[in-house]
C-alpha cells in the first residue's frame, strides 16, 4: 500500500515551545518600561492637573492590550501573515496618504489620525517589514539582477520613506530605509547595487534634510558645543539630557528621585533613557543596554533556526527593526546622533509604538514555534512577479532535505 505523502503540520499541532528567554527579556523591558513611565511623568500629570497615575495607567492598559496581541499572533502559524502582507502594506499606505491629508498638526507635522490614537508611521515599521520578507523570499538568484529586484525595491522603499518624510518624521524614515537594507543584504543582493543604492539613498536623505529649515537645523545644533552661551535656547534639551545622565553616576540619585525631568522636553517619551540614567545610573543604563542586546541576540539565532527564507527574513528584520530603533534613541539621548524622537521600545510611553513592537515580538516567538520546519516559498502578492525561488541565505533551510 503506498504511503501517504507527508505534509507539513501546523504551529498548533507541532508543539514546538515558543523562546521563552526573549518572553522574558521583553517582559524585563516592559516592567522597566512602566517604572520609568510613571517616575518620569507624574510632574507632567501634576501640571496637567490629572492623577498622578494618569500617565501610568494608560501605558499599563496599552502594555496588557500588546501582551495579549502577542499571544495571539504567537499561536499563528507565521506563514497565514505572508498571505496577507499585501493587504497590509495597502492598507498601511492609505493610511500614511490620509495623515497627510486629514491629520491634525502638531508642532509642525502631521502624525496621528483620531487625536492621537493612531500613528500610521509606527504601523509601518511592522507591515514594511512583513512585506518585504515575503518580497524578497520569492526573488531567489534573480534578485541580483537590477530591473528584477534592486529597481522595484527602490521604488517600493522609496514611496514608503517618501510618505514618511512629508509628515515630516525623519528619524521613522531614515529607520525604515536602514530596516529595508539590512534586509536586503541579509537576503542576497549584489553588494554593488547595495553599494550603490546605499549612496544614492543617503545622498537624497542629505539633500531632503538639508531643503528642510528644522531638520537641518537640528543637525548644525549637534555639531556645535551644546554649552555655547549663545545657543543656549537650541541646546537646552541637549543640556539638560546631559546633565540628567552626568549627575546619575554609577548607582543613580534614587528611583523617582531625578530633579531633570521636571524640566527635560519629552522626558516620559523620546528622553526617557535620560531620566533612567539620572535615576538607576550606569548600572541601570547597561542592564536596559543588555537587555536589548540579549533581545537582538535572540531575535537573530530565531532567524537562524528558521525553516525556510520568508521566516529567516522576517525574524531578521523584525530584529533588525528593535535593534535599530533603541541604538538611535539611546544614541540621541547620549548625543551620539542627533536628535530625531524615535521612542525606545517596550520603554517610551506611547500605545502606537508599545503595542507594534510587541507585535513584532509576536511575530518572532511565532517564527521561535516553527523553527526547523521547511516550506516552499511563495512569491509575493505584487507586480514584480518573477518564478519561484529561494533567497541566497546563509542558514540552516538551504541544506538538503533528507530522503525518506
């Protein structure tokens, strides 16, 4: 009697164990997170007349609502969000042209659509990276040929980036491009093309900063002595993060106990690391360092034990993409970088940010489920069609299957 052919059984039936030591690290952050949220805010809520938990409460609901997301897209096997990346990529872009249109401006740009409820640009981080995954996955060796992938993936890249700028939000635009690279890269391009694009791209971001009045003018600041005398009222963030972070020492002036964050801008938000660092000191700095470095380090041994390219791209970049974002903040507030207010992860107050990032963890204790478990590839739900293929990936789906 002949066999049955096998098929490949789903993450439910599987049994595989999601990685919990990244469950952990991430609920580390979080705990982290909502200390540092209510001791940075309350002067805030104070001076909004609001109960001093106002701040803590909300962040507390939105970090509940992105545990239970993140359970949830865990028990999904990965491959159901391939088949719908599409979807969402449009649905994001919709989304980025009607902030645009019908976003109410705030300090001069365009960001949140209903009040400040959502935040199209922090979706993107997510849906750009799902898409390119399943993008790339399907290119296979075509994708070192120019009009095959580096062309349409500039121009995809490009308008994506292009939406973010006009908001403008640089520092989500200029994570998005160094996202999309790396996984580019990871993925097998011609490293000339990348070469290539790389300068072009950076030229264009220079020229589109430079024709901006405020985003260059952040840049000059940072260039300049921040203790200057006469540009005192330009550097005073900068003051003031430096001085939270220089009067913390080794061990921190005590929980809850930071004189700076009365007076530091955005200090329950994009300065928040400054007001750890005044706080739990260098000691709380490396530990919250550490925990993101554990968090890339896992991220990236999930990819590595992925079953096919789509997972190894997907959990590469969603690393990439946390990685990425907490080097920038805590490079800006340790004037590494100039300023750009990208929050910091899992930490920043903010529901938009907090409940995409742990999606994203979602998406990377899924892939954690189905580790070893090769499938074919799919290509791409889009108008650069091309045959099936696999990506040029150094992991452990390329070696052969074993005969039965």
């Amino acid at each position: 009697m002949a066999e049955k052919p096998r098929t490949r059984p789903s993450i439910a039936k599987m049994g595989e164990m999601p990685d919990y030591l990244l469950i952990l690290i991430v609920i580390a952050l979080l705990l982290i997170g909502l200390m540092m949220v209510y001791s940075s805010s309350f002067p805030l809520a104070y001076s909004l007349d609001k109960e001093p938990t106002y701040f803590l409460t909300r962040q507390g609901v939105w970090a509940a609502m992105g545990l239970v997301i993140m359970t949830l897209i865990m028990r999904v096997e990965y491959h159901k969000w391939q088949k719908l990346s599409i979807i969402f990529l449009l649905v994001t872009l919709l989304l980025l042209v009607a902030v645009l249109l019908f976003g109410e401006e705030v300090h001069g740009s365009r960001q949140f659509l209903l009040g400040d409820s959502v935040q199209p640009s922090e979706m993107c981080k997510l849906t750009m990276v799902l898409y390119i995954a399943h993008w790339l996955s399907s290119k296979g060796e075509k994708l070192k040929q120019v009009t095959y992938g580096l062309v349409p993936f500039a121009i995809l890249i490009g308008t994506i980036a292009g939406l973010i700028v006009l908001e403008p939000d640089f520092g989500t635009a200029i994570l998005i491009v160094a996202v999309a690279g790396s996984m580019f890269f990871i993925a097998g391009a011609d490293l000339i093309q990348l070469a290539i694009s790389s300068i072009v791209g950076s030229s264009t971001l220079l020229l589109l900063i430079a024709n901006s009045e405020h985003a260059w003018k952040r840049v000059v600041i940072f260039l300049q002595d921040p203790f200057n005398p006469g540009l005192a009222q330009d550097t005073y963030q900068i003051i003031r993060t430096l001085v939270a972070l220089g009067t913390g020492g080794i061990s921190g002036t005590g929980l809850g106990s930071s004189p700076q964050k009365a007076f530091l801008p955005a200090a329950h938000t994009d300065a928040i690391f400054a007001v750890l660092g005044q706080e739990l000191g260098l000691i709380g700095c490396l530990v919250v360092v550490g925990l993101f470095a554990a968090l890339a380090y896992r991220g990236f041994k999930i990819a590595l034990r992925a079953g096919d390219s789509f997972g190894f791209i997907l959990a590469s970049g969603t690393t990439a993409w946390l990685a990425f974002q907490a080097l920038i903040n805590i490079g800006v507030v340790t004037v590494t970088l100039p300023f750009t207010g990208l929050p910091l992860p899992f930490i920043s107050y903010g529901g938009s940010s907090l409940v995409i990032s742990m999606m994203g963890v979602g998406m990377l204790l899924s892939i954690s489920r189905g580790a070893g478990e090769k499938t074919q590839e799919q290509n791409a739900p889009s108008g650069f069609r091309g045959r099936h293929g696999r990506a040029r990936l150094p992991h452990p789906s390329r070696r052969k299957p074993a005969e039965n």
